[in-house]
C-alpha cells in the first residue's frame, strides 16, 4: 500500500492555537508534533510519545517508513 499524501495531515504546534498544517481537513490520519521535537526522527519521537498521531495508523506506519514524515515536519518546522 503507498500511501496518498492527501490522506495524511500534518501539524507542527509552535505554541497555543499557533501551528503549521499540511494536508486536507479530511485526511486518513494527522501527525501531531511539538516544534521542539520536530528534529527527531519520526519514528523515534511517535515510541517516545511526543510524536502524536490520530486515525488510520497503517498509513502512519508507511509515511514513517518511507521519509515524507520527516521530510514535511522538517519543512513545516522551518517556516519563517
């Protein structure tokens, strides 16, 4: 299964009601991170629990797996 990027939305929480999203409204499941955690791999930060993730958890699995996890937090943390 590869999973569609619009299935999966992305969020970066920089503070209260203040986040960087990515993704549909809709989407099959949302990755909720800290902008303080955001350096961590993926993985690594969803068995430590600061990476926070609601809905179809197959396709959580396989944009951990396949880099587009670490590649979009990466750029929504680095916004300006």
């Amino acid at each position: 299964m590869s999973a569609d990027p619009r299935r999966v939305q992305y969020r970066v929480v920089f503070g209260k009601k203040d986040e960087a999203v990515d993704g549909p409204d809709d989407a099959d499941v949302v990755i909720t991170v800290p902008v303080a955690d955001a350096a961590l791999d993926p993985s690594v930060a969803f068995m430590q629990g600061k990476l926070k993730a609601a809905g179809h958890t197959g396709v959580l699995f396989e944009v951990l797996r396949n880099g587009e996890a670490a590649a979009v937090i990466s750029r929504l943390a680095s916004r300006p």
